[in-house]
C-alpha cells in the first residue's frame, strides 16, 4: 500500500496511509461483512429520518435510499467486492453507495458514527439469531418429546456418580433434557428483551446536535425504544454477553446430553444404537461405529464457552466510551452462532434416530441393587422403623445380596428375616423394578 496517500474516508487528519499491517490488524471485514442487510437496513431508516427531519431534502433522501437497494442488490447477487483497505462492511458500502450516486453518499452519514452505526448492526442481526435458536432448540424439543411419549414404560436405571441408583423410566431421562432446553430458551428471551432498544443517533458518544428523531429510527427498525444514554449505547455490550452465556449454557446442556450417547452406544452400556447418518467408521478397525457427531458436541461446548470467557475478558477493563478492543465481539458471537446451531441440529438428528434396546436397559436396571431405597421405604411404612434406622438394616440386606451374587430380589425370606425379623413376604412387591417405578410420581 502506498504511504503517500491518507485514507480516503477518514484521512483528513493524516498525511500517511496505514501500513500494510495496520490495514491487516485493524479490517474486520471478513467477519462482519456477514451484517450486510442489517447494515442497509440500518441505513435505510436513518436516510428516511434525516430526510423526515429535513436534515436532508426528500430528493437527496430517496436518492440515497434507492442507491442502497442497488447496493443490497449487487451483495446478494455476488457482483459486489469487498475490499480490505476499506476496513469494513460499513465503509465498503458508502464507498460503493457514492460510485452509484455520486457526492450525495456522503450526506448518508450525517448525525451518525460508526460507533453507533455498528452496534444498531449487531443488536439487529442477534435479535434475528435468538428467533433462529429458539427454532432449533424447540425442533430438538419436538424430538426428545416425541421419544418421551414412546418410552413412557421403559425402565432403566437412573444413575447418581455414574452408579446405578434407583429405577427410572427412560422417559423421565429425557423429560429432563427437555426441560433444561425450555429454560434455555427463555435466556434466549430475556436476552432478546434487554437488546430490544436502539443505539443509532447515538453517534460517538454524545448524541448530536442535529435536529434527529431517534424514535423513528427505533421504530423502522422494529426496537422497542432507543437506548436511553448515548455513553451507553455505544460502548456497552452486555447483550453480547448475555448472548454468549445463553449459547454456553445451551452448549453445556447438549454435551451432557451427548456425553449420555456415547456412553449409552458403547457395548459396555448397550442401552441404544445410533443411526449411521450420525456415526463414522474407523479407518483401521472395520467393527468400529464410532459416535463422532455426539463426541464432537461434547467438544464444541469447549468453543462455546471460550467465546464467553472471551469477551468477558475483553470488556471487563474497558474505559467508556467505544474502544477498538469491541470488533472482536462478532467473531466470538458468529461463531457460537453457528456452533450451537450446528449441535442443535446434529443432536436432533441423533436422537430422531437411535434404536433404543429396552430389554438391556431393563436388565441394568435390576442391577446395581437399584431397589435399595424402596426396601428402605417399605421398612419405614411397614413396620414404622424411623428411616436412619431402615437404612442401616438395607445396607446390610445389600451387603448379603453382595456377599451371595444375587439381586435383592433373589434373597430368600428367610435371609432377609436374619437382619430384621419383622420382614414378611409382601417385601418382595418393594424389590421390583417395575413396582418401583409406578410407586412415584
């Protein structure tokens, strides 16, 4: 690049252009050439206003409006170049904007910086990836509740420290993943509600002393209100904190969820079988169906919460107002974006199509004496032992079960009866698996 020249948008103030490695440091145009329509758009209403105000005249308003269009035109049919001396998708556009329509671009950018302009941009762009991830959690909803309906009967062993504990159903499991993605979704909401206000005519950082109407702008662009202090609305980005800690606490709860799959797909669990549209093979042991699309949403959880600790680290020293260091938001929020959506999808493919083998979940679920506590219960109801005491003599029941190789159920009366003599046949009813589920609620 040559160092003769300034910088035809802002260089009225420097004899030199950037160097090259300033120019490579300082563009962002290859991430948030992806706010484009947020952009015209953003662009559109505040034109209409200053035209509505007559800081502009309607002429040179419609003008600039319709340049705008030709320019969204261009983008979206792939005519448009973008180029990196231009920094970003911003200045990409008015320099293109005043090739179409000449001088007149310039009067585009009137009661606005592009401090403001940016993070009008952004709040617009992830109020629409909010309505996106809420469409994909709730697809993964539609899936898990699906699965819920048909095992409502299936019993497996629920687990505490990765140990058999007590009898479940494999509905209530799943129930509980569904139930972590409502709340979820409702993050997403909350998040939604706090970013729904509008920082353009914000400018800088102290308003401007044209004569603008900030709602109308918020109104065009479908925001609730304009965020009220100027300082604020540009240098705070709490909603892309919110944002990212929603999309990590989504992740997490996916990569339980799939941490569970690769464990239940395993020949040690065999509890189900994943579909081949979501394995891989290996490329030396031909047996190997390997679980790759839950492993690899356990690991992109680790992306995810990156991208929070991120941008946590990166604003929590900032100085108002606007400060560079805040271009590296988008590439933090594009990118848990595109992940979370990726794992939403690949895990409702997943689940859509494993095999579920009940009889084996069944038979682990009579291991592991999982109808312990319920033997305890039945001493606490039935002979109105105090339940510190019941869970003493269970313990030692287990201990004899243990001791002989044989589940609770197997022991005899008269074994049981040798712990506690007060035990009668009608034991037996609490050391099914079957009884123990529809005991509770």
């Amino acid at each position: 690049m040559s160092k003769k020249s300034s910088h035809q948008m802002w260089g009225g103030r420097f004899d030199q252009a950037p160097d090259d490695i300033m120019v490579q440091i300082n563009a962002s145009i290859d991430v948030d050439k992806r706010l484009y329509k947020q952009d015209i758009r953003g662009s559109i209403a505040h034109v209409k206003m200053l035209g509505a105000c007559g800081i502009l005249t309607k002429a040179e308003a419609r003008k600039i409006e319709k340049g705008l269009n030709k320019v969204l035109q261009e983008i979206e049919t792939g005519k448009f170049v973008f180029k990196i001396e231009l920094e970003d998708v911003h200045m990409n556009i008015e320099a293109r904007l005043k090739e179409l329509i000449g001088d007149v671009a310039g009067k585009l950018h009137t009661a606005r910086s592009r401090n403001d302009q940016v993070v009008t941009d952004f709040r617009l762009w992830m109020k629409e990836a909010i309505v996106e991830i809420e469409r994909h959690i709730g697809s993964l909803q539609d899936v898990l509740n699906k699965q819920t309906k048909a095992h409502k009967e299936t019993i497996m062993p629920g687990f505490t420290h990765l140990q058999i504990a007590q009898p479940v159903t494999l509905a209530l499991h799943l129930q509980a993943y569904a139930d972590m993605l409502a709340r979820d979704k409702t993050r997403f909401l909350d998040a939604l509600e706090r970013m729904d206000e509008c920082p353009l005519g914000a400018c800088a950082l102290a308003g401007t002393s044209y004569p603008t109407d900030r709602n109308m702008t918020a109104k065009e662009l479908g925001f609730r209100q304009p965020v009220r202090n100027t300082l604020d609305a540009v240098s705070s980005r709490d909603f892309v904190l919110e944002f990212l800690s929603a999309c990590a606490i989504c992740s997490s709860h996916l990569s339980r969820l799939a941490e569970e799959l690769v464990l239940w797909s395993t020949t040690q669990f065999g509890f189900i079988t994943l579909s081949d549209r979501f394995t891989t093979g290996s490329s030396i042991m031909p047996q190997k169906k390997n679980p790759d699309a839950a492993e690899l949403v356990r690991g992109k959880s680790g992306r995810v919460t990156g991208n929070l600790v991120q941008m946590l680290t990166v604003m929590k020293a900032l100085p108002l107002a606007y400060n560079k260091d805040m271009q590296e938001d988008k590439t933090a929020v594009f990118d848990s974006f595109d992940t979370l959506t990726l794992c939403l999808k690949a895990m409702s493919g997943m689940l859509s199509g494993m095999k579920v083998h009940k009889d084996r979940l069944l038979q682990d679920a009579e291991n592991g004496y999982s109808t312990a506590t319920d033997l305890a219960d039945w001493l606490v109801t039935e002979l109105g032992m105090p339940f510190r005491q019941a869970h003493h003599v269970t313990g030692k029941i287990v201990k004899l079960a243990e001791k002989q190789g044989k589940k609770l159920d197997r022991l005899s009366l008269a074994d049981m009866r040798s712990i506690e003599k007060g035990i009668t046949q009608d034991v037996y009813k609490a050391l099914s698996v079957v009884h123990a589920v529809k005991r509770r609620a």
